[in-house]
C-alpha cells in the first residue's frame, strides 16, 4: 500500500471505506517521520474517503510544522474534490512540463 522513498512515499492499490483507516495510519506515521510529498500514480479504486485521507495528511502535516504536496492525482480524486470545492486545498506537485488542472470558481 505505502512505499517510502526518501521523503516521498508512493500508494498503491485501492482508496476506499474497506481499508482508507489503515492507510492512514500507516500514511500518517510516515509523514511524522519526514514525508514531504505523496505520489498516487499507483491508485486504482477510490472513492471519497480517498479525499478525507488526503485532507488528514495535510493536517498531519501541518502539525510537523510541514508542508505536503501530491503528485499524480488521479483524474477520479481531482474530481470529487471539485465536487466538494476542496480543490484548491490539495497542494500538487507538476512534473517538468505538465500544468495543473485548472479548476473552477464559482462566486
């Protein structure tokens, strides 16, 4: 599920109710311990606790007094935190030449 690199840690296989309470833990511990940036190339299945994971790193995080980013959010993810208008709150990291996915504001 969790792979760390360094500073980065990768997740892999599903994001769901079934199992998002161990990933968590699991995720949580590691950013504790200096993760910095959370890759999601790996994720298949997801759903919406996926979001309120990523949202409890980032408090996870900030208690560390750090900042985290995501990288290769998956279309499904950007998606429902556009749903949510949480959005703007997922810090991502750009590979050279890509462009974050715009999102939209409504007044």
């Amino acid at each position: 599920m969790i792979r760390r690199e360094g500073e980065r840690m990768v997740v892999s296989g599903a994001l769901t109710l079934a199992n998002v309470a161990a990933v968590l833990g699991e995720g949580s511990a590691a950013i504790g311990e200096g993760v910095r940036t959370v890759d999601l190339g790996e994720v298949g299945e997801l759903d919406s606790s996926a979001l309120a994971l990523l949202l409890a790193w980032l408090r996870e995080a900030k208690q560390h007094g750090r900042g985290l980013s995501f990288e290769n959010l998956p279309q499904g993810m950007i998606a429902i935190a556009r749903l949510y208008g949480v959005a703007d709150l997922l810090p991502r990291s750009l590979a050279p030449g890509s462009t974050a996915p715009k999102s939209s504001s409504h007044r």
